[in-house]
C-alpha cells in the first residue's frame, strides 16, 4: 500500500507564478490590500485597471489559505436558498445578493479567459446530489427558487441522473449549468501573475502587525516595513491573524479536507462524472466528489484530517467510494489535506467599514472561488467611487458572533463523530 501523504493537490501541480519576497522598507500606495487570496487579488486587478497603485501584503503566500486549497467548485449562490437569502436580508438586498451571485461563475469564467488563466477551468455545470427523500425535497424547493429567477437549472432524476453522476446511490440532482469547476491554486496564481503584469506590488511572507492613522490615509506595518496608503483592503478571511483588526470575532472557523487518488483509468473511472462536473451531495456533513484532469478522484467533507492518523483518512474515503462507486474496486489514495473555513451563523457574508478608507469582509461559508471574484470587484468599485450602491450587499454593523471557539470545537467534534461513524459502517 502506498503512503498517504499530507499535501495539497492543486499546491503540488501547480507551479508559482510570482516571486516570494517580503516586504521591507517604506512604500506608498493608493491602496493598501491585505490578503492575497482571490478577494484581495481581484480587489487589485480593478484597482490597477483603473489607474491606481496597489501593493497586497500577504502573511504567507499566495494560495496558502481557502482560495488555493479548496474543492475547486465555482458554485452560484449562497449555501443557503435564494428565497432564505431574501427572508434574512428582505427582499430588496436579498434579492441583489442573489443576482450578484448567480452571475459570479460568469464573471470567474470570464476573468480566466480575459487574463488568460491556466486552471483546469471546466465550465459544464455542478452536480447538488440527492442522497435520501430529504434531500430530494431541498433540491425541488431549490429548482423551483432558481428557475423563478431566471437560472439555467434543471433536476435530473433516474436513469439520466445515474449516468450523469456515475453512480446508481442517487435518485436526482441539481444540475446548475452557471456553475463549474477550477484547479483554485491556478486560479489564484493566475491572478497574482495578473496583479504584477498591471504593476502591482505583491509581497509575501509579510503578516501585518498593525494598522493606525497616519495623516489622512492609513500605515499598514510588517516586521520589516510598512506601507502608507490612502485606502485599505482586508480581505484575510478565516486565516486573519493578530488582533489589529479585530475581524476574527465576526465569524467562526470551521475546516474542509479532500482525499485524491492517483489517477485513475478504465471504463469504471470513466462512468464518474463523465460529463465534467463536480458534485456534492446533500447530507448535513456533506461529501464533496469531483475528477481533476489527470482522472484523480476527489473526495472531501467538512471537519479536518490533518490532526488524524492516515489509516483513519484512508478508511473515510474507502468507505465513501465503495459506497457511491463500487465498481472501482480498491483506490490507492494519494494525499489529503486540510483548509479552513470562515462561517457565520446565518451563513451570509458580512461587509464592513471599520472606519473611513476601510474596508474588510468575512463570512463566505465555502463559497470563495466565486463570491471572493465578485467581492473583490464590488470592494474597489466603492473605493473608486465612494458609492454604497456598488456593493451586493451594505456594510455591517461590527457586531462580534458569539463563542466563536466554542462553536468551532462544537461543530468540529461533531463531523468528527460523523465520519468516525461512516469509516465504522454506522451511519453514511
């Protein structure tokens, strides 16, 4: 048996475009981006665009956290239902929230090929896969809420649901034609490159260790140097780190791992997903299962692995394969790594102003390939013009969620028990 390995696929595979080097000395900017993650690098690329300086400070590299190492699923809307979104937010803002997401995987498509972006982009669709009778209801409620709005939705149930997903374990699934699939780690590079073609400065290994006025503008301060700016962008999500921003008491964290196997052929590989789009299904502690170019099988959920002993990884993902693919047979598994997630409690993003020329935001609940492209857009639209009407959604009163580590070792102890109970054959 081969060794299962802790490392990030998509880090593996996919080569760094831009230099890592670390701020040092003084530099001066129209604004100052905070986190080199999708959010700050599309937040840059408008920026720049638009004929302003930029310089990103990013604490570790670019990739690092959630934009470089999740599933890779560019996903319309939010976790939650369009007409929940419209319940929590009212009608108007809910309504705009749900218009502005439902056309990110447009805008993440059309950034690719506009920059010219190498990242296994594969824009076919997404699979929502109903695992029981529950589960088939909430794909019908969602069918009907998105086809009300105009979205390229359909509900695939039987023998086409089958082929489709390359099992026989689902009944129906959500196919979401706006929606697709990405290596996130080439996404995110390929913003980078983007960033220092239009003359940005992007540093990394450079975690900011305050932020104070500084004349009419902002000092953004590192070890070894700063950057004055008029604006400031924090776009840290949940790897924010030191208490000079005070953001990581406005969401909780949460974790997501993956599982690939080495490349797999054969007619029995073939029949998964043959149609190129990646699938999640609709358990409370879901799985997550795509292919990447090379024919790896992906499988992920939520909760975290990279505290646990391989042969507990290597039994997971045995038991979710044989399950949903027996005719595989045995599947060498080949890595497994671990990200982290900034959740709210109502599972919506929250915008906020901590004070005039900043801007930060949290709470993207796993949909970051998409909501960070947009948001980011939407952030140095504002910054541009001073014009709240930019924004998908306002910005938030800072009002922090409450017991955030409780609520992360509450939920993390729960899917691991879940998943205790899939490798055990108790539950699936």
């Amino acid at each position: 048996m081969s060794e299962l390995r802790q490392e990030c696929l998509w880090e593996s595979i996919t080569q760094p475009t831009v230099a890592s080097q670390a701020l040092a000395g003084e530099y001066k900017a129209d604004v100052c981006v905070i986190g080199a993650g999708i959010t700050g690098l599309s937040a840059a690329i408008h920026l720049l665009e638009q004929g302003k300086s930029v310089v990103l400070l990013e604490a570790w590299k670019v990739g690092h956290g959630g934009s470089g190492r999740n599933v890779g699923l560019v996903n319309a809307g939010t976790w939650i239902r369009p007409d929940d979104v419209e319940a929590t937010l009212g009608v108007e803002q809910g309504g705009r929230l749900n218009k502005v997401l439902g056309e990110a995987p447009g805008e993440v498509f059309a950034m690719i090929e506009r920059l010219g972006i190498d990242c296994q982009a594969q824009h076919k669709g997404n699979l929502h896969m109903a695992h029981n009778a529950t589960g088939l209801a909430d794909l019908e409620a969602r069918h009907e809420q998105w086809r009300r709005r105009g979205a390229d939705v359909e509900l695939l149930r039987g023998a086409e649901c089958q082929e489709y997903c390359g099992t026989d374990k689902i009944s129906a699934a959500l196919l979401d034609r706006r929606a697709g699939t990405i290596n996130p780690m080439g996404y995110t590079q390929g913003l980078a490159a983007a960033v220092q073609r239009l003359g940005g400065k992007l540093f990394q290994q450079s975690p900011v260790e305050g932020l104070t006025r500084d004349g009419d503008g902002w000092r953004v301060a590192t070890d070894r140097g700063s950057v004055r700016a008029d604006k400031v962008v924090i776009s840290t999500g949940a790897y924010t780190e030191g208490d000079w921003s005070h953001l990581q008491k406005h969401f909780f964290r949460g974790y997501y791992y993956q599982v690939a196997s080495k490349p797999l052929q054969g007619a029995a590989a073939d029949r998964i997903l043959p149609h190129g789009q990646g699938s999640w299904d609709t358990r409370t502690v879901l799985s997550s299962i795509r292919r990447d170019d090379q024919g790896r099988l992906l499988l992920g959920s939520l909760g975290r692995v990279d505290n646990k002993p391989a042969w507990f990884v290597r039994s997971w993902a045995d038991r979710i394969q044989s399950h949903y693919f027996p005719e595989l047979g045995k599947v060498e598994w080949e890595v497994h790594w671990t990200g982290c997630i900034d959740f709210t409690p109502d599972h919506l993003m929250r915008l906020f102003e901590p004070a005039s020329g900043v801007v930060a935001v949290t709470g993207y609940n796993g949909r970051g390939n998409t909501t960070g492209t947009v948001i980011g857009r939407a952030l140095a639209e504002f910054l541009l013009k001073d014009d709240p009407d930019h924004l998908p959604i306002p910005f938030s009163p800072m009002k922090p969620v409450s017991a955030p580590s409780l609520r992360t070792a509450f939920y993390e102890s729960g899917f691991s028990l879940y998943h205790a109970g899939q490798c055990l054959r108790v539950v699936l």
